[in-house]
C-alpha cells in the first residue's frame, strides 16, 4: 500500500465517522517535519505521519512526534499500512481506547 493509498484509506474512514480532518496539500512551505494528517473529534485531536512499509522517518518527524507525545491531551503516531485497522477501529471507536 502507498503513502497516497493510506492516507486516503484513513481520511475515508475519519470522515465517515464524523472526524474534521486537515491536509495540506502543499506542505513545502510548513515548518520540516509536520505530522501528514491532523484529525479531530472532539474532544480528541489525533496527528498522523503517515509512511509506507518501506517509508523512512525522517529526524524532523521523528521531533515532531516526540513532543506530541508528551502532551498529555494529544495523541499522535507514525502509521504504515499494518496498522490501518488498528487507527480505523479508533476512529470507529475513540472512546474504547486509551491515548
């Protein structure tokens, strides 16, 4: 599965469980490293760097990551392809998993 074919998977299925999602398009101008989706449903906010199977993270994304990881009301992850299911029954279910 591609990055491309991910992101539209998770997108689809945020959407349809009524998640506000954000992309931007062109991200050339953004600060490095700035997580690929960021979702809400309030009162969660979920930011997703999304990477292929072979997709490598970058040191910029990595730092992104970690700060949000840190925050105590955001929840954030790298996801590839062998976790798709797992973000989907989240999105699906928010409020049967722990951030």
């Amino acid at each position: 599965m591609t990055e491309a074919e991910l992101q539209q998977l998770i997108t689809d299925a945020a959407e349809l469980n009524g998640w506000l999602v954000f992309h931007d398009n062109d991200s050339r101008r953004n600060v490095a490293g700035f997580p690929d989706l960021v979702l809400v449903k309030s009162p969660r906010v979920l930011f997703l760097e999304l990477k292929s199977e072979i997709g490598r993270v970058r040191p910029e994304q990595h730092a992104w990551m970690d700060a949000l990881s840190r925050c105590d009301t955001i929840a954030s992850a790298i996801v590839r392809p062998e976790h798709a299911d797992l973000v989907i029954e989240y999105l699906r279910n928010p409020e049967r998993h722990k951030t």
